[in-house]
C-alpha cells in the first residue's frame, strides 16, 4: 500500500511539471513571434547581423540583435514579387523602417537606433516571391 502512495506523489508532481512546462513553452519569452510558411528558406541570426532568403514566404519573420555605440543598422532587400514591410522596435515602439514590392531592390543605412535589443521584423501582405534581406549592426 505504501508503494502505491509513493507512485501515486510521483506521478502527481509529474504531471504538475508537465503543466508548468506546457505553460512556459505556450508563452513567449521574446516580445515579437514569428510564424510563417515559407519554401527554400534560409535564415541566420547573430548578435549583429541576420538574413532571409527564401522561394516563397508569407508571414511574419522576427530577427533579434544587439548595439552598441555609434553603431549604424545597415539593410539591404531585394524582392521578385510580392508585399512586405520591415519595422524594427528599439525602446518598445514598433516602428516602419521601409516598404518593399516586387521588383524593387533597397540599401538603407538607419543611425537613429539606441542602444540595446533591436528587434527586426518582416511582414508580409500575402505570399511573397523570391526574395533577400541582410541586416547587420555596425560602425
């Protein structure tokens, strides 16, 4: 009877673990989430630099990086078809860095960035074609 009392607690405080770890994975850790459907994707994220290439990709992708200094936020995109919009939030307001359609190609050089977590995120209006997105945080 006693053993069974014992499996009994185990089995409870398993079952309690599990739920606090459901949870914890339910909820974000980061501010921004990012969720997608995408073919021939590639995608890196460093502390000072990220980048997207895909065939085809709608949804939101979210790039998380660091500055410092008198760093600049130097971006590069190009796009064969489709809609999307970069915004980056530095401080908590998210705020629109540019616009990209089909067929246009950008490099921008942003300075008006403060220091710390710099979150990069991409939209999408719908599916997107053939594109390529670089960022990186430097002087």
């Amino acid at each position: 009877m006693k053993i069974y009392r014992h499996s009994a607690a185990i089995q409870t405080a398993l079952i309690f673990i599990f739920i606090i770890s459901v949870i914890f994975s339910l909820s974000s850790c980061g501010k921004y989430v990012s969720h997608y459907k995408a073919v021939g994707f590639v995608h890196s994220n460093e502390p000072k630099s990220a980048f997207m290439n895909f065939y085809s990709f709608e949804g939101t992708m979210v790039f998380v990086m660091n500055k410092t200094g008198e760093e600049q936020l130097q971006y590069s995109a190009k796009l064969e078809s489709g809609n999307l919009k970069v915004y980056y939030d530095n401080g908590g307001e998210k705020t629109e860095l540019s616009s990209l359609s089909g067929g246009e190609t950008q490099e921008i050089s942003f300075e008006n960035i403060a220091d710390g977590t710099v979150y990069i995120i991409i939209e999408t209006d719908g599916a997107c074609q053939n594109g390529e997105l670089s960022f990186n945080i430097g002087g």
